[in-house]
C-alpha cells in the first residue's frame, strides 16, 4: 500500500518539500526528494563480473535504493540482485551507512541464481523458436517450387492433355518428402502454428494430384471430378516426430500413398 503525501519546508523555512506517509506510521521524504533527506552523495564502487560500475547514491539511503540505482546501469531487476559488503549478503532495508558503507567503499553484485537459470532457459526456448522458424521457412521454399510443377500438371491435364503417372508419382514423393522434414521440426507457440499451416498446404497438393491422377487416367469420364482422395493423414495429427519413413514404392504403377507405407 502506497503511503499518503503531505507537505513540509526546512527549518529555515525557505524551501518546500513533500513527504510521504509509509506503511507503520513512519513519515519519510518522497523518493523524489531523497537526496536532501538522506545526506550527502558519496561514490560506490560495485563489482559485478568482470564489470566495474561507480554509482552514487545518498549515504544514507538503503542498500534497495542502490539496487534500484544499479537496475539502470545492469539490466537487472532489483529482485534479480544480490549485493555483498565485506563477505556478507545485505537486506533491502539495511541503510548504507549503518553498516559502514562510505565514500568509494566496494560493494559486489550477483545475480540471483533462480533468476540466471530463468534466463538461460528462456534464450534456449528463443533459439529454439528461431531454428523452428528457419527450418519450416526452408520447407516452404521447397513446396513453393513444387507449387509451381502442381499447377503446371494441373493446367495440362484440364487441357485434356495426357499426362504420364511417373509425373504424378514423382511430384507426390518429393512433397511427402517435405512432409517428413516439417514432422521431424520440433515447433512451439507461432512457429508450431507455422508449421501447421504448411503441413496443411503439402496435404493439399498432395490431395490435389490425387484428384488429377485419377481425372487423367479416365478424362472422359463424368465422374472424374469427384473423385476419392486416398491418401491418409491421420498419423500427422500427432504432431512433431508423428511419422515413419515407410519402405520404397514397388513400382510406379501400383502407386499408394498410405502413409505408413511410403518414402
């Protein structure tokens, strides 16, 4: 609970200055106004690391205080910090000068263990995100060329133009083969999303040269359009690590795309 505010001037009543009403009762100058109510600056030298860092604070403003000074020049949240003068760690609320910190005195800073152990895991998820992201923006490359030779079959085929089954067996295969390469990419948040879109966008080629397949097979046939798409999806649903490399196609004219069954 944030305490209240009032008024007050210096003795010699030339200056105005605010104070604050904090928790317990105690009636303290606004942090504002810190430096006139806890003393003199003086000039601390903190070690962190292999980095040397000068703060000035007031002399008797709190070790806190400090670490709230240091928040601006580490990085670090005050929380994040653990601040030692000669050998001993030191509570928010102890003030500098009731311990014996003076003027280019040294103090050491270390950054809380739970909090570093947070940090790491948290840059390894983000690099991990980052390889997801370049693995499924690759595999996109990929089916973008192959976009193109499904659209060219596709504009043949409505042309009435027969098609050999090799081209349709051939094109099928390299996108299954992009199949398995975003199923071995292991994905979380956006770039999972990603992924999924993409897996859906191979299906659909897949699903595609299908429905070509058969309309070439039989062009004259009224029923072409509505043709069957048997290829099966159902162990992807799984997600990341879902598929089997299945054995070879025995041969390009007993082509099945059950997946278990395919390479």
């Amino acid at each position: 609970m944030k305490g209240s505010n009032t008024k007050g001037v210096f003795e010699n009543g030339n200056e105005e200055i605010d104070w604050e009403l904090r928790p317990g009762g105690m009636l303290v100058q606004k942090r504002d106004d810190i430096v006139g109510a806890l003393g003199p600056m003086i000039k601390i030298k903190v070690s962190h690391g292999s980095y040397q860092h000068e703060i000035k604070v007031p002399s008797q403003a709190t070790f806190d205080d400090l670490k709230r000074v240091l928040a601006q020049e580490t990085g670090l949240e005050p929380k994040e910090q653990r601040l030692l003068f000669r050998g001993k760690e030191k509570d928010n609320d102890e003030c500098l000068h009731m311990v014996g910190v003076k003027d280019m005195s040294k103090v050491i800073l270390l950054e809380d263990p739970a909090s570093k152990e947070r940090k790491l895991e948290e840059m390894k998820r983000d690099q991990g995100i980052s390889r997801a992201y370049e693995a499924v923006a690759h595999v996109r490359a990929e089916v973008d060329k192959l976009s193109e030779k499904v659209s060219a079959l596709e504009a043949t085929v409505h042309r009435g133009t027969k098609v050999e089954v090799k081209e349709f067996v051939v094109l099928t295969e390299l996108l299954m083969i992009q199949l398995l390469k975003l199923d071995s990419i292991k994905a979380e948040g956006e770039a999972k999303v990603q992924r999924r879109i993409e897996v859906r966008r191979v299906q659909n080629y897949v699903e595609t040269l299908d429905i070509l397949k058969a309309r070439n097979s039989n062009p004259f046939s009224s029923n072409s359009n509505a043709v069957s798409v048997t290829t099966r999806w159902e162990a992807f649903e799984s997600g990341f690590g879902s598929l089997t490399a299945p054995a070879p196609i025995p041969s390009p004219t007993k082509v099945t795309k059950d997946w278990e069954r395919f390479e």
